[in-house]
C-alpha cells in the first residue's frame, strides 16, 4: 500500500495497522515540516472548521461543496482548508484527523490542514472521548509511540492562511500584533511555543459579544484577556478591523466555537465562525462550511439527520 489516501481512510474495511499508521504519519511530519507556518491559496475554496471526531460532518461537508464529487479518487477537484480541532470530543477522532492530513498530502498547494487548539498538544481528554483513547484501544502497545509521531505532525501543521489574497483564516483569532510579514517568516518552533501570545492568541481567541464589546468599550480597549477559555484574548471589532486593514485582507474565517444553533456566525461583516461537526454535543447545531470564492461567499449548512 502507498501513503494512506482518504479513500483508505473512507473506506469501512480499510484495516489500518500500527506499522503503516507509523509509516504515514512519519511521511505526514516531513511532508508539514516541509510548509511554511502561513499558506496561501485560491480559487473556489472550501473551509471546514472544527469537526471534532464526527468523520461524516467532513464527508458531508466536502461532497456538499463540490470540493470532492466522491471519494474514490485521493485527488480534490477543488480546494479545501481546514481550520483545525480534528480530535476529541467526537467518536472518530483517528480518520477525523488522518482524512484531512490525507487530503492535504494527496494534494500539495490544494488542501491545507490548519492546527487546531485540541491538535497542540494532543493529550488525553479527561474521561471524554479523545484521540488518545482511540489510539490506546486499538494499537495497544504501539500507542504510545504512535501518539508521540501524531504530535510531532501536529507540532508541524500550518497555523493560518490566507485565502484569494483576502480572507484570513486561523482557528481562533488574529495574532496581537504580528501582520502576514511576521507570520512568513515564523517557524513551526515559533508557533508551538506556549509563552508565544502571538501563537497562542491565534489558536485560542474569541470574538466580543455584543455584551462584552460594551465592557471593552466601558474600559476603552480593544482586546482583553480571554478569561473564561484562560488563553487568548476577546477582541473587538477595532481590533479586528485594524488587523484586517494592516494587512490588506478583508474577511477572517475561524472556527472554534459551536456559538449558533443555526451554522455559521457573522461578526461585524468582518469575520465568521465556521463550525461543521452538527449536532454538536447533542445540541442539535447545525453543521456549516464557508465556500470563498472571488464573487462572494456561500455558506452549506445541514443537519445531523441530512448528513450525506
Ligand atoms: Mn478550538
């Protein structure tokens, strides 16, 4: 067998053993070591936000939006960004995560594979489901080594890209002070470094409620720390704008946070929480992915019970 495609990954039958789990994963760290920190990419691009161990929401996502017309081929008609939190929570964090690594080695320039907050590092997730106890259950003995290769692949995912010259898209949330310039020229290190709030900022961060964008507007900030996640900061849409407007971009696709029941959410025109695993902790959410293409933008949005 080559390097695991998303077929084999689809596929039901596919029996993923430890050796060739090692064997692409290995091939997965080179290969993301091998992109820069800020990917660029255009056309009518597909971005999926988190999906959380619900493989079929990924699935569903793609076919909805022509990105893929079936999976039997490695190869995307179109190109897709994920925007991280692959693992954890869900039921089927491995092919969660392995599809879209899959994807983006199967198509180099095409499908990018952003990291997420849970994807940095990747630890045992309390008594919840999580990549962790996945791997344990079913590679016993080599599970311990195979999780240490998962993180040095996550260590080497991209954090940001900027889509059609224009919208920037990140897990969480701008940097605080870094534009594109600095982001070009950071490294994977840079970037897994938990005393970097540049870093930190941007897997972790929150847009303002309108309840609390009266707060910073009370005490005459921008920003502020992001106190209920612990990490990150809430910003405001000055922050936000300025941060687009330095950069010459004009939209920002995060995802993040399951905030509507309804799919995707708007933030001042400025930015949207994408959000794909539906029905996510039972709440009957829907799942969303944004389309970016040079006429506009599209949203796809279903359901758990319309999952294609
Ligand atoms: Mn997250």
């Amino acid at each position: 067998m080559g390097i695991l495609s998303f077929a084999d990954i689809v596929s039901p039958t596919s029996q993923i053993t430890s050796g060739v789990l090692m064997t692409f994963l290995t091939e997965a760290r080179a290969f993301f070591h091998s992109q820069p920190v800020l990917m660029e990419i255009s056309g009518e691009v597909s971005v999926l936000g988190d999906t959380h161990g619900q493989f079929q929401d990924t699935k569903t996502a793609i076919l909805k939006t022509g990105a893929m017309a079936s999976f039997d081929s490695p190869e995307a008609i179109k190109p897709i960004v994920f925007l991280g939190d692959y693992v954890d929570r869900g039921p089927d964090s491995l092919r969660t995560f392995l599809g879209p690594l899959a994807l983006a080695m199967h198509n180099p320039g095409k499908v990018v594979a952003l990291a997420g907050n849970h994807e940095r590092p990747i630890y045992p997730y309390s008594n919840k489901a999580c990549l962790v106890s996945e791997v344990a259950k079913l590679f016993g003995p080599h599970s311990q080594d195979l999780l240490q290769m998962f993180r040095d692949v996550a260590n080497e995912l991209p954090a940001c890209a900027v889509v059609n010259k224009s919208t920037f898209c990140v897990h969480g949330g701008p940097p605080l002070q870094w534009g594109l310039d600095d982001l070009a020229r950071a490294t994977k290190t840079t970037m897994t470094d938990d005393s970097n709030k540049e870093a930190v900022s941007m897997l972790w961060s929150d847009p303002a409620t309108p309840m609390q964008e009266e707060i910073l507007a009370a005490n005459n900030v921008s920003a502020a720390f992001n106190s209920p996640r612990g990490a990150g900061i809430l910003f405001g849409k000055a922050f936000l704008a300025d941060f687009l407007q330095a950069n010459g971009l004009s939209h920002m696709l995060r995802g993040h946070q399951c905030i509507s029941l309804d799919g995707p959410v708007d933030h001042w025109g400025l930015a949207t929480t994408v959000f794909t695993a539906a029905d996510y902790g039972g709440s009957g959410s829907m799942g969303g992915v944004a389309i970016e293409r040079e006429e506009g933008r599209r949203f796809e949005t279903w359901r758990a019970g319309d999952r294609l």
